[in-house]
C-alpha cells in the first residue's frame, strides 16, 4: 500500500472513531437527562408526586422515552391527535414505551372518558412532526369508538377533552384557545404539521371551533 493510500486510511478511520465518539456523547447525555421515572412502572407515591406537576384528571401515568427533557419553551398550544383506534390506554401506553416507535404524546382520552399521562407537560413530547409545535404544545390522543370514517368518538371522551383543555390553560397561564384553521392558532391539529396523516380526523376537525368556544366559555366563567 502506497504512503498515501495509508493516510487516507487512517484519516477515514481516525474521523469515523471521532464520529462514533461524538455521537456516544450524545447518547450519554440524553440518557443522563432521562428522569429515572421513565419507561417503568411507578410506585404510588411517585405517579401522586407526577400528577401533582400535572393535571389531575390524570388516572393512569407510564412515561415514555420518546421525548426531549426537558422541551425549553414555555406552553402556548394545545394539539390535539386522535389514535386511530379505540385503545385501551395502557395498551397505548405500552406502544409509546417502545423506542422503535419514535412517537409519544402528553395525554391521551380513551372513549370512557379516563386520561393518561405519557410525556410530563414539561417535557417535550414527539406528537406532531413538528419540533416548534411539539416544543410549545399540550399534546393529546383521543380515542375512536368508530374505526375508519369519520374516525367518530364518544361524547364521553370529547367532554373529558374539553375539561383537559380548560384544566391544561388555567395551569399554564393560556388565556384562552384561538382555532384559526392553521398552525397560527393557540389550538392545533397533527395535519397541519404533516401532509401524509388527516390526524385527527373529520369529526374532530368538524368540532374544533365549538371545542375552542366551549374552552373558552368555561375559563371565562371561571
């Protein structure tokens, strides 16, 4: 092998172990940030001190690893997603749980009306294909009673999504919900992030404007 040859292998060598090492860092650091509350079943003591950070119409908490500790951003937004199925939520949960899966959200509804905590609000959830959105949004899963369609859920579950978001803007200081059709507004769709999903679906859709009205209504009276 000629000189040259030689270092040229070398330098490939010598920038491949510094590539590896860099990103090694990184893994270490993010999993030096990772609450050891993460991706396990809690003790009672520990899903009552979670639930006190967040709302407490939570009933069933298994955090997930897919997201970013802490986001950086203060919460601005609502998103709101639908499951595409009518899942129990520990069955989401344990979806979420998966790394492979590279999906999470802060909440999510079944069609019983219970709500689940996956990513603390704050932390950054990876909801909505979108790191500005995700990094200032309350991200939320509801489930459908009707699979395909008009992705339909219960009465149940959009009164449970109404109280959420009421609960959600007191906490954090949101005056109220502005839904503007697009990505401008306090209260946000996964489609308008992502051209490939109709998340959260037409009957969701259809009923944002009196989902942003009737959150509204109730922080005004109080």
């Amino acid at each position: 092998m000629k000189e040259n040859d030689f270092r040229s292998v070398w330098l490939l060598l010598a920038g491949f172990c510094a590539a590896a090492a860099v990103v090694l860092a990184l893994c270490v650091t993010a999993r030096s940030q990772m609450p050891d509350t993460v991706g396990r079943m809690l003790t009672a003591e520990e899903t009552v001190q979670i639930t006190a950070r967040n709302s407490p119409m939570t009933e069933y908490v298994y955090l997930s690893p897919n997201a970013d500790f802490p986001p950086g951003d203060a919460i601005r937004k609502v998103t709101v997603h639908h499951m595409a199925g009518d899942l129990a939520l520990e069955d989401l949960g344990a979806s979420f749980a998966r790394r492979d899966r590279r999906a999470s959200s802060n909440y999510a509804i079944d069609s019983s009306g219970r709500v689940a905590l996956y990513v603390e609000e704050g932390n950054r959830a990876w909801s909505s294909n979108s790191l500005a959105n995700d990094d200032q949004a309350v991200t939320i899963e509801v489930a459908n009673d009707q699979v395909g369609g008009d992705w339909h859920v219960s009465d149940t579950a959009f009164e449970t999504l109404i109280e959420l978001c009421v609960d959600i803007c007191r906490r954090n200081g949101i005056p109220e919900l502005r839904y503007t059709g697009d990505e401008t507004g306090t209260l946000t769709l996964h489609s308008m992030f992502y051209d490939e999903t109709e998340c959260p679906g037409p009957y969701l859709k259809s009923r944002m404007g009196e989902l942003a009205g009737e959150v509204n209504r109730r922080l005004k009276s109080g």
